[in-house]
C-alpha cells in the first residue's frame, strides 16, 4: 500500500482550536519536496462549527470525507465525555474497515474507544483523562506516560501539542525520517520524540543555570555523535555528578540519557540511510558505533530490520520526490 496521501480530519462541534491548527500545519502546508497531501476538515455536516474558544470554523466537507481518506485522524473536542453521534461512529469504523489509518490525540481517543476501535490494544490520552478513558473502555490499555502508541493502523497521542509527536511519527513511518525532519525544521519543533517518552516533564525548558548547562551539553552531544559520549563524561561537561546528571536529565527530558542518545544515533542513522549512499560502515562511524555490526544489532532490536532492508525501501530517495516513495503500513519492515 502506498502512502497515504489523502487526509480527513473530523472536526466536531467545540473542536480544539489547537488540534485544527496543528494537524493543518503539519499536512495542511507541508514544506517544498514533500508531497501535496489532499487534506481536508470535515464534520458531520458542511457548514459552520464553533471551536472550543467560540470561533466559527468553516467547513465544507461531510462525514462522506472520511469514506475515501487514506488517514482519518479525529480531533478532540470539548464535549468529548459525550460519544460522538452514531454515523461519526459508524464512519471511522467503515474508514477502518476499508484499511484507512485511524488517529487521534488527546481526548479525540475517546472517539476512537467509542467506535470500539481501541478494543484490545495499547493506546494514550492527556494523561488528566487516562484514567477515565481506562475506566470507560476496560478493554483498552492505557498507557497513560506514553507520548504516542502506534498499534498499526490505528495510532493514538497524548494531549495537546503532543499531536505534533504523533503526525511527525506518521510522516516518519511512512516517508522516512528525512520527510519528518524537514516538517520538523519548518515548525520550529523538535524532529523526534520517542513514543515512550513520558508526557509531563519538570523543566522541559531551562530554568536555571544547571538547565542552561544541560541545554549546552545536549546541544554538543548531537554536533559530537561521531564520539563514544559516556554518561559520565556529558555529567562533566554539565558539572555535575553522574548521578545528579541522570536526575536532573530524567526531570527535564522526561527519559534517560542513554535512551535519548540511542534514539539520537538510531534517527541520525535512518537520515543517512535514506538520503545518502554512505556505505553501512561508515553510518556506523559517523553516529558513534563502534562497527557495522553494532548498528545492526540495535538497528534490529529497535526498528525490526537490519539497515540495509530499511535503506532498500528508500532506494528511490535521491531520484524521486519524497511523495514517490514506497510506503509502509506498520511499523518499519
């Protein structure tokens, strides 16, 4: 299956003002060299719904929308502990049906658990509703710190600007992390976050002179990736003790530096894969693996195929437009 390229995002009377702009940035007016996506808003009837901060949003397009969109994504909305009405229900459970990707984030998971669309996986919400999402739908698993979950073709983020997350893992999944990078740049956002990362950070900005010290050695460790970058040498280069290091990287991060510096290598390897004819080798040098092998290992262990298959499915990457590629459905393969 191709890409998608089609996109219907329903908007429900007192949608989230934040969830339409966003969603419409991210596919609404994707930078040059990405595809023009057929994006789309649309409610249960055209005309003129009220978001959540009482502006009027005009939409033209139907439930009818959803019935050929190749990702269905259902924005939150304010009234959400209501279930939407049943032919918004019987519309994302036919887009489902007919193999469209299904997403939501923050409460518009809701929409999702009442469609029964959530039953029997892992998903997320704003962690202040998980548990009345956990409790509404028992047959759903909640997880309740995780930025994103992606069950396949039905995909879930956590609240607010969290749906950045999700979009981004969508172009990412399916167009390759050049693609998502490039959104990324274009919107001022981090490029990626892991979907296990927890959703609520202390200080995820700086605070103090320690947070500035952090800023400056995370900001070092990604110009050094080449490098070996032990725990203990960034805790001195932050001035710190290695262990008040990790906890003041775990309270500002919301994960572990050894888990942000594989998912910083792991990224950095799939850019180069896709967009350059570097031999594996050398990929290997330039992230901070000691070998070849070593990249595969965690390659492996952490994408589900060793980097020569993920680069085959990007072979086209430096003669076609990113909207050409091959397509994935799930998680890389």
């Amino acid at each position: 299956m191709p890409p998608f390229l089609s996109i219907a995002a329903y908007a429900p009377p007192r949608v989230g003002m934040l969830a339409v702009g966003l969603v419409s940035e991210v596919f609404g007016a994707p930078p040059e060299g990405l595809p023009r996506f057929d994006f789309a808003l649309c409610s249960d009837r055209p005309g003129t719904v009220t978001t959540d901060l009482g502006v009027p949003l005009a939409v033209t397009h139907g439930l009818d929308r959803l019935a050929s969109a190749d990702l269905v994504l259902a924005l939150p909305w304010a009234d959400f502990r209501t279930p939407p009405p049943a032919p918004v229900l019987d519309a994302l459970r036919a887009a489902h049906a007919r193999g469209a990707l299904v997403g939501a984030h923050c409460v518009g998971a809701f929409a999702l658990a009442a469609a029964g669309l959530l039953d029997g996986l892992r998903a997320t919400t704003h962690w202040r509703f998980a548990d009345l999402l956990a409790r509404r739908h028992p047959s759903v698993t909640v997880e309740r710190d995780a930025l994103y979950v992606d069950e396949g073709r039905i995909l879930t983020g956590a609240g607010a600007a969290a749906g950045f997350d999700l979009c981004l893992h969508l172009l990412r999944r399916e167009y390759g992390s050049a693609a998502a990078n490039a959104v990324a740049r274009d919107l001022v956002l981090p490029p990626h976050r892991d979907g296990g990362q927890a959703q609520y950070v202390a200080a995820p900005v700086p605070e103090d002179c320690e947070d500035e010290r952090l800023a400056g050695v995370l900001a070092w460790a990604r110009a050094h990736l080449h490098e070996p970058l032990p725990v203990a040498e960034l805790a001195r280069r932050a001035l710190m003790s290695r262990r008040s290091f990790a906890r003041r990287f775990t309270s500002a991060t919301g994960t572990t530096p050894h888990a942000w510096l594989l998912g910083l290598r792991l990224g950095r390897a799939e850019e180069l894969l896709e967009t350059t004819d570097l031999p594996v080798e050398e990929i290997a040098r330039l992230v901070g693996y000691g070998s070849a092998a070593v990249l595969r290992e965690q390659f492996v262990r952490r994408r589900g195929v060793p980097p020569r298959t993920y680069r085959r499915a990007f072979t086209r990457t430096n003669a076609a437009p990113l909207g050409d590629r091959p397509g994935r459905t799930g998680p890389v393969d």
